[in-house]
C-alpha cells in the first residue's frame, strides 16, 4: 500500500483565460502521521505548456509564492523563483 499524506491547503485560485481556465493550488504536505516534516508546493495546470509547479521552504513562502504566480499569470509581475529546496 503506497504511503499516505496528509494535504494542508493554503491557496486555491482559478483564472479565467481565452484558452481556457487556469487552476492554482498551494499546499502543504507531509507523510501520514508526521510531525514537522511539510514540504510545500504551488501546482498551475491549465497553462498551455505543460504543468508547472514550486516549491516553497515555509508555509510564509509558500503564501507569498502563491500571490507570486497569481501575479504573474495576470501580468503583474515577473515569474517567480524556485525556494531552494
């Protein structure tokens, strides 16, 4: 059985665009019954490439990061920089 992780929702945004509709999600995860152990993420599907993600080091990266692509993906800003893991 694979192991199980537990999702800590921070952020979730849908734009809506000519090609069609563009899904941001941000979240914590950790193993199952972890203490302490959450790595952080921002997922963006729906961009015509392919899907792109982040990683962040801290739930108060994550948070920025995740305003961080809203404002890129609407014009309003640079693309953002990976955390380094």
């Amino acid at each position: 059985m694979p192991d199980q992780m537990t999702l800590y929702p921070i952020a979730d945004d849908v734009l809506f665009a000519p090609g069609g509709k563009v899904v941001i999600r941000t979240y914590g995860v950790a193993p199952a019954g972890s203490a302490g152990a959450v790595s952080y993420r921002t997922w963006v599907t729906g961009v015509r490439d392919r899907p792109r993600y982040w990683r962040w080091g801290h739930f108060e990266d994550a948070a920025r990061g995740h305003r961080s692509v809203l404002e890129w993906l609407t014009g309003r800003g640079p693309q953002p920089a990976q955390a380094p893991s």
